[in-house]
C-alpha cells in the first residue's frame, strides 16, 4: 500500500469543506498538512497532521509548505460569489494571482497532482437546460465565477507545460457541519444560524430559486477519492437535485420542529433562478455517490449548529 | 450624421494594428483620440488625432485620457503568444489586471462602448474541426489565450452590470505594413524582414503548420465598422483561408522573385497545428469582408517592406 505513504497538503484545510476533507484523508491513511491562515474554529488540532499558518499566495511559504508534499488540494478563496463584482481587481490578484503563485511552486518542488475546487454554481453562468454537465458552456456572470474559469485553464495550461496531474471539482452548495455563520458562506447555514438566534428568516425573491446542495462530507469523500483517481480532470462535485429556497424552509420545519414564517424581501440581481449539476461523471470514474439525504443532512446540521450555540451549548 | 461627431479612443493605436485602425476611423469622420506607449514608429503623428502617451494600466491617467469619448478601442497587449508562458503572472497583472482597471474607468467616464482585440489563435486552442466558429471550446494552450478569455468573460460581466455595449473580435494573424520586424510578432514580417537583410529564412517545424492570415487593412476595416454595429457580441475577424508556411513561402517567391530555400528546425511545442476561423459572422452582421487577396497584401507588405528598410530607402 503505496497509499498510505503520500502526504497531502490541504489549503484552505482548517475552513469548513477543509475540515471534512481533512476528516476523509485522515480515515484513507494519508499523511495531512496544512496550509491556512489560522486554526480551526470548531475543532482543537490534530496530532498527527502538521500546520503551517500563513497565506497561499506567498512563494517563500509555499517553498516551505511544499517540502515533501506529493498532492495539493486547494481550497482556499479570498472572496465569495456575492461579493466578487465588488472588486474584480482584488478578486484576480489575491486568487488567481495567487494560484499561479502556487503552480509555479508546485513545478518547483514536482508535486504530482493538484485537486483544485472550482465552483459549479458560478462557472456556467446560467444554465440551458434542466440538469446541466461538465461540457455546458462556461459564461459565469461573477467575478469569482470568472477567476474559477481562469483559474481551470492555467492548471491546465500548467498540466500540459509541466506534466502536472490535476482533478478540478466544480462544487455545488456544499452545507453541513462547521459553516460559519458569517452569513455569505450559504444559505442553509444562514437560515439555521437565524433559527436558533430565533430571528426572522429572510428570503430575497419568491423563493423559488433552486440550487443543488450538497451534504459537505459528501464533497470531501470526493475530494479524497480524487487524490487516486484521474480518468478524466474535470468533475461536478454535485447531487443531482434540485431544492428550491421553500423547499428548505419547508424541510427545516420538519427536523426542526419550528413553525418558520420568513420574510420575502427583493431578489438580488446576480441570482441564476435555477441551477442543477449533474454528477453523473463522478459517479461513473470514482464509484462515489451523495451518501446523505438532504433531510439527513438538514438534520445534522441542526444538531450540529445546537451543539454550538443552542441554548445547552458549552 | 451623429456618426461624424463620435470621439473614438484609439489603445494601443501607435502600433501596428492601431495605425490601420486609426486610418480608417479618420476616413469614416471619427474624432479619434490615441492612448499608447510612444509614437507610431514609421509615421508622422497627425494634426487632426489627440495623442495620450502613457500606460493603459494607469487609473488616473485612463482618467484623463477618457474625458469626452464615445467609444474605446482596446488594441493593446504587453505580452505575445510565443512568450506568454514564460511569465503567466506577469500577463495577469499587465493585461487582465489592466483591463479591469480599464473597464472601472470606462464605467466612471460612461462611455457607451468597448471593442476588444482577442485572439482568435490561441483562445481555441486545438482546433475541434477544419474551420471553427465562434461557438468552438475555449481551451487556450498559452497563458495569451487565457487572459484573452478571461477579459472577454469581464467584458461580458461589466456589460451585464453596467449596461455597457460591447464588441469582441477574435483576430487571426494579421500581417501588412508597418508590422515591425521584431521577430515575434508574425511570421510573414519576419519572413520578408529576412528575405531583405538577405538573410535565410528559418522554419520551425516542417512548414505544413497552417494558419489564417488576415490582411491588416481588413481586419482594421472591421474593427471600425464595429463602431455602429453589434447585434451579437463576438467575431473572429479572419480570413476564412488556410496558408502553410511552404504556401506562404511559395507566395513570397512569387512576389518578390527570390528565390528561397528555408532551413527547416526543430519544431516548438506550442504550435497548433492547423487552425482556420469561420469569418461568417462578420460578414452578415457588418456587410463586411476581406478585400485583399493573399497574393496582393503579400505584394503591399513587400513594397512596403522594400520602402522601409530596401537598398532605395532613405
């Protein structure tokens, strides 16, 4: 078992899809480090994984960070979808310059692949059919969206210059467990946060926009399955359904029990209606699948968001 | 006639590319405006054009030269294909970087349109068929292309933010006078520059790699014409006819009547092999089309060549 011998280094590992995919290296053998700005904020640190806090995009960090490390999974953005159009300048140098920043490392110390985590819900931009692929036009009309974009062909660009291995997964929503309430990092984290504050939930729009939500330990077997793997590079790390905003409500109340009342507010401009990934390729070269219903997932994380600041909590 | 009063800034519009441009603006009655690095090189400036010398990457100067214009004509890049991939980031930040700067500047002054030189030879990348349209995959091979795609998809996001009118013009390989002979910046002025200075004529490669050239003049042409128009958005601004390099060898033999004997060398591996792009577009939407033949832009740039730098010249 060759496996259990490679060490993985995982930027972006103490944030929240970080901390599952670290969970899932760790159970497969692997040997884990950490490139992050700080410590995890759930969870005290591992024993057995090394930590080297600092930022990405610095080349003489990374020139430590890289020191026998054989895979790269990046995680690791300084901007979300909904704020990107802010500032498309900062969005390109602190991401996408950075990433170059870190192929060049990468070469440098011949890492053998990167698994990239591109978006799924910004890089198609919107979608022209019902359950869209891997092969759907690229027309993201995010900032962030178009850093992702740039940021899948200079891996590849990287890949045929240098003989670089990659995996990029175009995540949907990913929710679950160690979301930080901050509210831009995802609705269903939001609605729990605003749920057990017992403040109004806010919807912009009818609610009737539809994503496709991903639990996040589901993404992260993904993530590690693909430090193996490699038939094809580019997957939708997605669950193939679609649950529309009052369809979450919906599921909240059940599991948790509370009559929810939101308030409709505006929709936003940057919103794509509806959006649906299909998974079909992951499935197929990694025999995974979404081992968790969406209700199961709900529920979890409501236990979860309890456990941390319901009123027992601490 | 509102069309005569329009105030056209020319980036870029010293070079070889813009000269033309500007050209054919003055003789369709724009008030033109240049901001570049330097002078034309092989011409006079012109007492009806403003010129702005300074970098198109300069916030504040963008501020002063954009004070009264229409339309703005990006033309320029501080990178080249063949040398792109040496510095990735550094074509990030002189051109993506720049051009969102631009584009902020663009939306301050309201200016009501952009039209935006690509590069219709290295945004595809390997070329899924004989002859592509605009429809192809963008799957650069070179960092040029990358950030030629990555500033379209800006181009696009500013205009859906701001309501800004945009067209894009995918160029093939334009050649003519004033093509400087700086080896990198197209095969036939090297050729002829070559064929001049009585020098040999090196080819990579084994001189079947085909591309669509363009006669600048025509490319030009378009460029102004896409002024006033723009039902859709993007264009490849080509030929619609492949030519070898032992075809344009042939040509030039016939031309010039030297005869040549290339030596042949080692082939560069960022070479695509063939590559021709559908001009169909253009031509509906502009009424537009080339109007000189390979044989005769062979000839002008010959004479012009012969002119410059020809044992009669000075």
């Amino acid at each position: 078992m060759t496996r259990t011998m490679k060490r993985v280094l995982v930027i972006g590992g103490c944030g929240f899809i970080g901390s599952h995919v670290v969970d899932q290296l760790r159970a497969l053998g692997y040997m884990v480090r950490i490139l992050d700005r700080s410590k995890e904020r759930f969870r005290d640190s591992f024993s057995d994984v090394e930590y080297y806090f600092g930022s990405f995009a610095d080349s003489y960090f990374l020139d430590e960070a890289l020191v026998g490390v054989d895979i790269v999974i990046h995680l690791a953005s300084s901007t979300v979808p909904q704020t990107s159009n802010l500032d498309p300048g900062r969005d390109v140098s602190e991401n996408l310059l950075a990433l170059i920043t870190l192929l060049d490392a990468i070469v440098r110390h011949r890492v053998s692949k990167i698994i990239y985590l591109s978006s799924g819900g910004t890089i198609y931009g919107i979608p022209n059919a019902h359950c869209i692929d891997e092969t759907h036009p690229l027309e993201p009309i995010v900032s962030y969206g178009v850093v992702k974009l740039a940021s899948e062909k200079y891996i590849h660009l990287y890949s045929r210059m240098h003989g670089l291995d990659y995996c990029i997964i175009r995540a949907s929503n990913p929710y679950g467990p160690r979301q930080a309430r901050v509210g831009v990092q995802g609705v269903i984290g939001t609605f729990l946060s605003s749920l057990i504050r017992v403040e109004p939930i806010e919807i912009w729009g009818d609610g009737l926009v539809t994503r496709d939500f991903l639990f996040v330990r589901d993404l992260a077997k993904l993530c590690a399955l693909a430090c193996e793997s490699g038939s094809r590079s580019i997957y939708n790390g997605s669950s193939s359904e679609g649950h529309s905003i009052n369809d979450i409500i919906a599921v909240l109340s059940r599991v948790t029990g509370i009559e929810i009342r939101p308030i409709y507010k505006e929709s936003k401009p940057y919103d794509v209606p509806f959006i649906i990934l299909d998974n079909r390729r992951a499935r197929q070269d990694f025999k995974w699948e979404p081992e968790t219903s969406f209700d199961q997932g709900i529920l979890e994380t409501w236990q979860w968001t309890l456990s941390q600041y319901g009123p027992n909590s601490r």
